[in-house]
C-alpha cells in the first residue's frame, strides 16, 4: 500500500512539475500578447493621425484645385479680352484703311489740280484777278483764288488730324492687347505654378495614403498573430485543467487507498470514518472565485476606471484602483509568479506614455491555483520575481505610473481561461 502511495504521489509531483513548466510558457505567451494589445493600441492610435492626416492633405488638395480653377477661369475671361480687342484692332485697321484711302483720294486731287496748274504755266492769282471780263467776273475770280487756297489749307490739315488720330487710335489698341496678353502670361505662369504644387502634394497624399496601408497590414499582421496566441492559450488552459483534473483524481485515489488500509488494519469506524472523509473533503474541495481572495490595495478603494469602459483605442481589460504613489500592492490570491517586469524607468507621474512591458509597464502576472491569473500593472518597482510562489495578502510591489498610464494608480486585471474578466467579481 505504501508503494501505491509513493506511485500516487511522485504522478502527482509530475503533473505539478508539468503545470508549472506550462505555467512559464503561458506567461510568455500571455506577456506576448499584451504587447501585441498594446501595439494594436499604437498602431490603432497611428493609424487615427494617419487618416487624420490624409484628410488634411486632401483638403489641401481640394483648396488648390479650386485656386486652379479661379486661375483657369481667369485665363478664359483674359483670351475672351484678347480676342475681343484683337476684333476691335481688326475693326480700328479697317477704319485705317478707309481714311488711308480717303487721304490717298483727297491727294490725287491735290496731285491733279497742281498738275494742271503746273501744265497751264505760273500762273499768279493777281493775273487770274487782272484777266476778269468785268467785276462779276472779278469777284468770281477772287473767290476762286481764296477757295483754291483755303482748299489746300484745309486738305493739308485735314489730312495731319485724321494721320494723328489713326495713330493714336492705333497705339492704344496696341498696349491694350499688350498688357491682356502679358495679364494671361502671368495668369498661366500662376496656373503651371499651382499645377506643380497639386502633383507635388498628391505625391504626399499617395505617400500618406501608403503609410496608412501599412499600417493597416500591420494591424492585420497583429490579429492574425493575436488569433494564434489565443488559440495557444486556450490550448494550454484546456491541458492544465486536464492536469488538475488528474491531480485532483490522483489524490483522491490516495485518499481512498488510506482509508481501505485503515480499515483492513481493524481501526474503530468512528476514527475511520472521520479521518477518512476529512482527507477526502480536502482532496475533492477546489477553490471558488470568492475563496480566499483578498483586495489588492487595503485601504485604496476608488474604481477610477471601470471594466469593459470604452476607451478611444480599445475596450478596458481590468480596472484601475485609483491610489497614491508608492502605495503597496498585495497578492490577491496564493499562486505562481509566471511573468513580471521591472525594467521601465519612466514612473514619474504619467503622460509620458512608453511600451515598456506590452504597455503594462513595471508589472507582476500571477498564475493562482485554481487556474485564475490577475495582472498587476503600472508599478514603481516590484517585490517579486518570476517564479516566485507567493501567498494571499504577500507585498509583491508598489503603485507607479509606468507603461501607458497617465497618472499613479493599480491597473487590475483578471483572466479566466485567457479571457478577460471583471476583478470585482471575486470579491
């Protein structure tokens, strides 16, 4: 009987020493995914600026594009100008070259009637007066020589007015359309301008654009990860409450083995059946959520944010035990250290966000035996290490603000078959 005991005993030493194996391996697991969490956190606040960004760049875009079509609408009204005078420069031209020929006109006369005289010899305007028949004929005469003086006059100045007007009609056409085609020059310079600055900035939009892609595939990358390491948990609870299952019936075995060898030894049954059903309550009892189980921060009891709150990036795993820096943290329950961190320096007062431990910043993670886990984060230092076994109400570290936190205080968290669930639960 003893050797069936010591067989008993040493499957169940095995079993413990095959739960605490797996134990380390879960915690690197579980620590595994709290940094994968806390990069999706990242990645997902990252990917908000990105798309914050992109939305900017977009409408930077669009405020050029309409720069572009001000520009372009302006460059029609400028070439409908230029055409518009162009006409009336063809308008001004035709104007030019009647009076050029009405000027040419007026000159062949003058040509023709100095030819005549020319042809009729010197003749004076006193011998044309003199050679009168008689003084009607006189005075006809002498209105003719005035007529035919004043004609010249008049001709000669009448052809300086209209050549002055013509070139001034013909200057100020000439800078009108002057300055409208250096006014569209300008206008198209202004438009190849903005048109460099659109392709330059929808090179930046393409760029963003791809940062948020990838950022996205990053994401993608995480879950898929994420869905992994979850399957793997879920894996190794189901094996470890297999092997306390096997503990559990291995103990009770030996508890019955006890029992039958008492009684063949011819025990009084009152003793028998005392000793025997304490043995068996004891090996048959598991421990409940509520057994046990002893708050965190004695005399710090301000929830200062809510399991399952609603945050902008993710969806709280735990709560946060408001509490002042330094306070002293306490195991919730007796269990295994499977994974702690001490490591980050930046426990300060907050806000100035780090990564440090998957986001959980200086931290312990504690397997119970009962197969819970409860994480507590954000520590100043810790008093415990991984592998270490501790009991319910032991000091296993000191309240901070490491990690992604913004001021002192407890994040605890509960996980049950690698899920998360509420803390207040056990309490």
């Amino acid at each position: 009987m003893k050797k069936i005991l010591s067989a008993v005993l040493m499957a169940a030493l095995l079993i413990c020493g095959v739960v605490h194996a797996a134990a380390t391996d879960i915690g690197d697991l579980e620590k595994r995914q709290a940094e994968l969490e806390s990069e999706q956190d990242q990645n997902k606040q990252k990917l908000e600026s990105q798309n914050a960004a992109v939305e900017e760049q977009q409408g930077e875009i669009d405020k050029i594009n309409k720069q572009i079509e001000t520009v372009s609408t302006q460059i029609r009204t400028c070439h409908q100008n230029i055409i518009k005078i162009e006409k009336d420069i063809a308008t001004k031209q035709t104007e030019i070259d009647k009076a050029n020929k009405k000027i040419e006109a007026n000159m062949d006369v003058l040509r023709s009637r100095l030819k005549a005289i020319y042809i009729a010899g010197d003749v004076s305007s006193l011998e044309v007066i003199l050679g009168a028949k008689d003084f009607s004929d006189f005075l006809d005469k002498l209105q003719l020589v005035q007529y035919v003086s004043n004609y010249d006059e008049e001709l000669i100045d009448k052809i300086k007015v209209q050549l002055n007007a013509i070139s001034k009609e013909k200057k100020s056409l000439e800078a009108d359309r002057t300055s409208l085609e250096q006014e569209k020059s300008t206008l198209q310079t202004k438009q190849d301008e903005l048109n460099t600055i659109l392709e330059e900035n929808k090179e930046i939009l393409t760029s963003l654009k791809n940062d948020v892609d990838a950022t996205k595939m990053s994401i993608s990358i995480s879950d898929e990860e994420l869905s992994g390491l979850s399957a793997e948990i879920q894996e190794y609870y189901r094996k470890q409450r297999e092997a306390l299952e096997a503990q559990q019936a291995a103990a009770a075995a030996a508890a019955a083995a006890q029992q039958g060898d008492s009684d063949s030894d011819g025990d009084s049954s009152g003793e028998s059946s005392g000793g025997g059903a304490s043995v068996d309550t004891g090996a048959a009892t598991q421990i409940d959520a509520g057994d046990g189980w002893v708050w965190p921060t004695p005399g710090a009891y301000t929830i200062t944010s809510e399991f399952n709150e609603s945050r902008s990036y993710e969806t709280h795993g735990g709560i946060d035990i408001g509490a002042s820096m330094g306070t002293a943290i306490y195991a919730a329950n007796s269990g295994t250290v499977v994974a702690s961190n001490n490591s980050c320096t930046h426990v300060s007062s907050g806000g100035n966000w780090c990564s440090c431990g998957g986001g959980y910043g200086n931290y312990v993670w504690i397997l119970h035996d009962n197969g819970y886990e409860t994480i507590y984060g954000h520590m100043t230092t810790t008093a415990v290490s991984t592998g270490d076994r501790v009991s319910a109400g032991q000091l296993i570290g000191y309240v901070g603000s490491s990690g992604w936190s913004t001021g002192p205080h407890l994040h605890f968290e509960l996980r049950i078959g690698g899920v998360k669930c509420n803390p207040l639960s056990l309490f």
